[in-house]
C-alpha cells in the first residue's frame, strides 16, 4: 500500500488513466500515428508545388497554341526554330556549342 501512495491522484482516475492511454495509442500506435501525418503533410505541400508548376506550364502551352493557330508568321518560326524547316531555296546551318 505504500507503493500507491506516491502514485498521483489523477493517474488513479480512470477516467485520466484510459484518455492518457488513448492518447498514447493515438500518437504512438495507430495506423494514421503522428509521423504517418508529418509525412503525409510534407507530401501534400509537394505535390502543391507540382500542381502549380504544372498549371503554369499549361497555361503557357494554351498561350503558345493560340498564337499558332492565330498568326501564320509564328507558326513558321516555330517550324523553322524546333523542327529545322526550312524553304526549298534556303540553306540551314546549324552551330553546336561544346
């Protein structure tokens, strides 16, 4: 009995004894635990930043694509510039940097 009277009056209620185990259990244990969390979050926060990447990107391509169908003068240079296309009376050359 002398061992149970340095125990603490809250730690005898059992009541606070289940809601501290369960908070263990909660922070420890369980499948979606606390780091399960941290790491899920930092992966969200990543998948953010994709997100708006790509949505930067599609919008660009939408901008690009509506200047090509609406001005033919673009639509040459992106032929000549990306695909080395060229009249049947011109000469390319092409310069590689080492």
């Amino acid at each position: 009995m002398k061992n149970f009277k340095n125990i603490p009056a809250w730690l005898k209620n059992k009541y606070s004894l289940s809601m501290l185990v369960f908070v263990v259990w909660l922070v420890f244990f369980d499948h979606n635990d606390l780091f399960v969390q941290m790491e899920r979050t930092s992966e969200l926060k990543q998948l953010e930043k994709g997100k708006s990447y790509y949505t930067d990107q599609i919008r660009e391509m939408k901008k690009e694509l509506s200047e090509l169908d609406n001005d033919p003068a673009s639509l040459e240079k992106a032929a000549r510039e990306r695909y080395m296309m060229k009249k049947d009376s011109e000469d390319i050359f092409i310069i590689e940097e080492k």
